[in-house]
C-alpha cells in the first residue's frame, strides 16, 4: 500500500509543536511551512486517537478551519504519535 495518501511525519511534527506553541494554524500555514496538505486529517487523529483537545474556529467567507489547543491543555500529559514524541521532552527542557 502506497503510502502517498497519509500524511509524512514532518507534517504530523510540525503539526503537534505548532499546536503545543500555542499557535494558531491552519491549511495555508501547513502548506507554507511544510509543503503539506493533510492538515485535516492530521488534527482528526490527534483528536480521536491521541485525545488532544483542539477547537476549531472556520474565519472568513471560504470558512477556513483555524485549529488550536485548548488554552486550558496541559500538554504535557497529552499522548503524542510517534514521530512527535520527543517534543515532550523538547518543550518541557525550553
């Protein structure tokens, strides 16, 4: 199976240490930075398989969905995938 239709750890990455900065991202922001497209996709598993508590805010007439953590998110207890896991220790050192 091609793995063409999933998204690339570089992606997933840059996705959880956006998220964990407190930023605010959205496709745009993934495709600028890391020449992704899975952004969707992405924050679905961190939701549902990693339980991460992310709004969702659609701005503007296209109704863009802008991802964030929830202010409140002690993100380090959250479950990060695999190829994000050292952002625990990364972030927690800075």
């Amino acid at each position: 199976m091609s793995n063409h239709w999933h998204s690339n750890r570089t992606q997933i990455f840059w996705t959880c240490k956006a998220l964990i900065e407190g930023r605010t991202i959205n496709h745009m922001d993934e495709i600028g930075e890391v020449q992704g497209w899975r952004l969707g996709a992405i924050i679905h598993n961190l939701r549902h398989k990693y339980h991460w508590p992310i709004d969702t805010e659609y701005r503007g007439p296209e109704q863009i969905a802008h991802y964030t953590l929830r202010k409140d998110c002690k993100w380090q207890f959250l479950d990060f995938p695999l190829s994000a896991r050292m952002l625990k220790d990364d972030c927690a050192d800075a």
